[in-house]
C-alpha cells in the first residue's frame, strides 16, 4: 500500500513538473519585445546617422582643403601636416561609418 501511494505522488508531481515546464515554455522571456523595438529603432536611426557624418565629413573635406589652399598661398609651404590630418580625418569618417554598420548589424545602404 506504501508503494502505490509513493507511486501515485510521484506520478502527480511530475505531472505537476510537465505542466509547469510547459507554461514556462509558452511564456516569452521579459524584454524580449523591448529589445525588438529598440533594434529596429537602431537600424532606423543609423540610417539617418550615417549619412549625417558623411555630410559632415563633406564639409570637414571642403574645409580644410579651403584652409590648406589658403595657408599654400599665403606662402607657408610646410603644410604637409595639416593636409595629412584633414586626409585622415575624411578617412576616418568613412571607415566608422562602415565599422558601426558591422557593429549594429545594419546592412550598408
């Protein structure tokens, strides 16, 4: 009698446990709908980003090629310097725009 009782328990318990795991399964974990949202807010706005830092990157460009033409005609001619920190700092911006699209997952348009 002892052992059909023992039985019967184990039986209700992991009848108990199969329902449970089930119920759990069928809930989806907290945040996940949060984090969707936030991905396609991401994917939104790195769109308009990116092609914010290319136009400041477009005029960074016609700036400082503005100010190195200005500098080569007042006649100072040691401006490599400054022509190879403008030329690195267009090519920054391009090469994060690329980074960041790897980074987030968002195709490059």
């Amino acid at each position: 009698m002892r052992i059909l009782y023992s039985l019967v328990f184990c039986g209700f318990s992991l009848l108990i446990l199969f329902l449970s795991e089930a119920e759990a399964f069928a809930q989806s974990p907290p945040g996940v709908t949060e984090f969707q949202e936030v991905e396609s807010d991401m994917k939104r706005f790195y769109v308009a980003l990116s092609r914010l830092s290319f136009a400041v990157g477009a005029i960074s460009g016609l700036l400082g090629g503005l100010r190195v033409y200005n500098n080569w005609q007042l006649g100072r001619h040691h401006i490599d310097v400054q022509v190879i920190s403008w030329f690195s700092a267009c090519i920054f911006l391009a090469t994060m725009g690329i980074f960041l699209s790897g980074l987030f997952g968002v195709p490059i348009t």
